[in-house]
C-alpha cells in the first residue's frame, strides 16, 4: 500500500489549535485509529518510523505535537500556560473529539506515556489499547515531596534546576544546549541521538515551550497551582485511578533519567498487560528502538 507520510494538519480544540501529521489510511472504517505522543523534550520526529512501520499494515497514525511544541498554539493569550498531566490528558481526549474518533490505540513516553495513562485512567470507554514506555506514569503528586534514592534524585537534577528562577532562564537562554544535554544523559548508548536532536529542536522554540514545561515540573511538586478548569480531573488522577486497556508496556533497561526497576508499576493496570524489556534502550523508545515499539503497538490493534 502507498504511505503517505509527514502530512501536517492543524485543528481546534477548546483551548489549543493542535498540529499533527498524519500518516496512512484506515483499511475499514471500524478500525481504531492509532495516536502516538511524544514527551519532553522531544517532538513528532519520535515517531517518523513507527509511523510508517504501522501504516504499512493499514492503519491511521496520528502523531501531534504537545502542547507548547512546534506549530501547536494556544487559541487564547490568558489561557494558563499549563505542563499539569490532568491538561496533557485532556488535549488528547479534546484531539479525538475533534477529529470525531470515538475510539483508539494511543501510545507514548515520557510526557506522552502520562497522557496516555492518564487518558486512558480517566476515559477507559476512549482507549482501546496502551503502549507505555515507562509504565504507570501518573504522577502521585502528593507524595512528590518524599525523598527517593540519592542516584534516583541525581538523575532528577533538571527538574529540581527547573524549580527555580536560574533554571527559568537557563532553559529560556540555552534550551537547545540543556534539551540537547537532557537527550544524550537519557540514551547514553544511542549514537544518532546528536543527529536526531537536530531534527526535532525547531519545535523547542514554540513561544510556549518554556512556560509549558516549567509549570509541569513545578506542578507535579505541587509548587504552582494548577489549571482551575482541570482540578477534578487532577483530584481523580490523585487516586491513581487503573487502567483496563489492553497494555503493553516499553522498559528502556539503558533510561539514564528512570532506573529500569521503577518503569513497570504493573499493579495499577488491571487488564491484559505485558512488560517487554528493550536491552541498549535509553528513554526515547520509538526513535531508538521503532520496530520494538511499532511491533507492541500493532499486537493491540487486532
């Protein structure tokens, strides 16, 4: 089948007006399209080969940028400038119904896995699979404050930098060198990552892209308040409600930001889960491995 591939969209949702590329077409109408998201600080060009990996066998892929990514822009100036994973969520449910899709197979990491998660915890009805890189991403923002292992709280360096003025400014003035960095620190035995990132830093200069992610980091310590118009999905998600879809989950044994041990949280997923180790695998998932992930992807759609 021909692929069409890199196509770029816009279309509006309640607060954003959401960029995507599409790739492929639905064999039959019944299919569940699938949506794949990235995370911080990535873009879409994640998923350039699963994309096409998956709509080989006939399936929709949409992939948008986040947002604060890219050519995604909030439609109102006074709208909160919100990184809080109840917003994440939210956009994609708001992205399907704009679309019209009732139903689909979504699947992410990093920023992108919490969206999944928690979309598919808040909307089970919306979600008929999961592929979590990472695992259980919601974020149990009331214990945030409680101290991990030291090598685990070295790893979190950025977000604790991000908790202050100086890294406001560090990440304003030198994003492209800090994401960079981030990139390289989280796939330490991925060779193509200085070549990868290069592709994918034009979408860090989204006028957004800083408040965005200062605000999620800030959020999840619980030292910002969040978004007044997603506080009950926040007060929900503080339960960490399960998830019921069929779930694959993607552990990186090579993640330099999370340890493989802490990546599963298998507990919270009460439907068919399976846990696939990627050995090599840091914590991009789809650009380093896009056959591992097209291949868990397509094991959910049928």
């Amino acid at each position: 089948m021909t692929v069409t591939s890199h196509e770029l969209h816009r279309v509006t949702t309640p607060v954003l007006e959401i960029a995507y590329h599409r790739t492929g077409e639905r064999r039959r109408t019944t299919d569940a399209p699938v949506i794949l998201l990235h995370g911080f600080p990535y873009d879409v060009r994640a998923y350039d080969e699963v994309a096409r990996l998956v709509a080989e066998v006939g399936r929709e892929v949409l992939v948008p940028y986040l947002r604060g990514y890219g050519p995604t822009r909030f439609l109102d100036g006074g709208t909160v400038r919100s990184g809080q994973q109840a917003a994440l969520a939210r956009d994609l449910v708001e992205f399907m119904d704009a679309l019209g899709i009732e139903r689909a197979v979504v699947a992410g990491y990093d920023w992108g896995g919490r969206a999944a998660c928690a979309a598919a915890a808040l909307w089970p009805e919306r979600i008929d699979g999961l592929v979590a890189a990472g695992g259980y991403t919601v974020q149990d923002i009331a214990r945030a404050m409680e101290p991990a292992a030291p090598e685990a709280e070295r790893n979190l360096w950025y977000q604790y930098y991000f908790h202050s003025d100086r890294g406001r400014q560090g990440l304003e003035q030198n994003r492209e060198e800090l994401c960079g960095l981030l990139w390289r620190l989280w796939s330490p035995s991925w060779a193509a990552a200085g070549k990868a990132f290069a592709a994918s830093a034009p979408s860090l200069h989204n006028p957004d892209f800083v408040e965005v992610s200062i605000h999620s980091y800030r959020h999840r310590y619980g030292l910002v308040e969040g978004d007044p118009r997603y506080q009950e999905l926040e007060e929900t998600l503080a339960g960490r409600p399960p998830i019921a879809a069929p779930t694959v989950v993607l552990v990186g044994e090579e993640n330099g930001v999370i340890p493989a041990a802490d990546q599963t949280g298998t507990d919270r997923f009460t439907g068919p889960c399976e846990v696939r180790t990627l050995p090599g695998v840091g914590h991009n998932v789809p650009q380093e491995a896009p056959e591992a992930f097209a291949e868990a992807v397509l094991s959910l759609v049928g």
